[in-house]
C-alpha cells in the first residue's frame, strides 16, 4: 500500500482549511485516510504558531514507515526541523515570455530617443 502524507482540503469556499493525513495514494484528495496528523490554515498570518499543527510523532511514525509527503508538507516538515532542506529547481515560471520583453526593450528604446535628442 503506497502511503502518503498530504493535505485534505475541508472548510467552505473561499475559506480553505486542511487537515494534515496519512492516507493510501489511491484515495481521492478529501476521502478516507488512515489518520490525521495535523492541521493547515493558510488564513492565519504567517508567523502564526497556530498556522501549522502536527503531531511530530505520528509524523514520524510514518515516515518510517515508509509514507511519503507532498510537496507543501515537505515544506512543513522542512520548517519544523524533521526533514533536511531539498534544493528545489526554479522553473523561471514569473519571467514575461519573448513578445512581453521585447516590448518593454522597445519602450526603453522609445524613451531613451527623446533624451539623447535633447
């Protein structure tokens, strides 16, 4: 049974908050899981204590067991000290496309024109 450790999404629309699970991979996102680790609620501020809550020894129970995490839990358990930090690739998804830059070098250009005119 392949395991994971991942985010079930409960709370009404546009007020998300997850519970934190250990759940067999082939389960749908917010269906049945084996347990619940944790709380996530993304509304709180970032510095907030009450943010991120799980039960550090369940977690790591499962872990050893063999359970893999998500990427955001990853990312929980890379805060919280239990996993080692992972270099993670950047995809340069922010940067504007080929068309987007070349319009802003020729607005450059069009502004720099009148100044050296002068």
């Amino acid at each position: 049974m392949a395991m994971k450790i991942r985010l079930a999404r409960g709370g009404s629309k546009k007020r998300p908050h997850y519970s934190i699970v250990a759940a067999d991979s082939r389960m749908a996102r917010d269906g049945r899981f084996i347990e619940k680790l944790g709380i996530y609620n993304p509304l709180l501020a970032k510095d907030s204590e009450d943010r991120v809550r799980m039960d550090m020894d369940r977690v790591q129970h499962w872990l050893e067991q063999g359970a893999q995490p998500t990427d955001r839990v990853a990312r929980f358990l890379e805060a919280a000290g239990i996993r080692p930090k992972k270099d993670r690739a950047n995809l340069k998804k922010g940067e504007p496309g080929k068309k987007a830059t070349q319009r802003a070098a020729d607005r450059a250009a069009k502004a720099a024109a009148p100044a050296e005119a002068e």
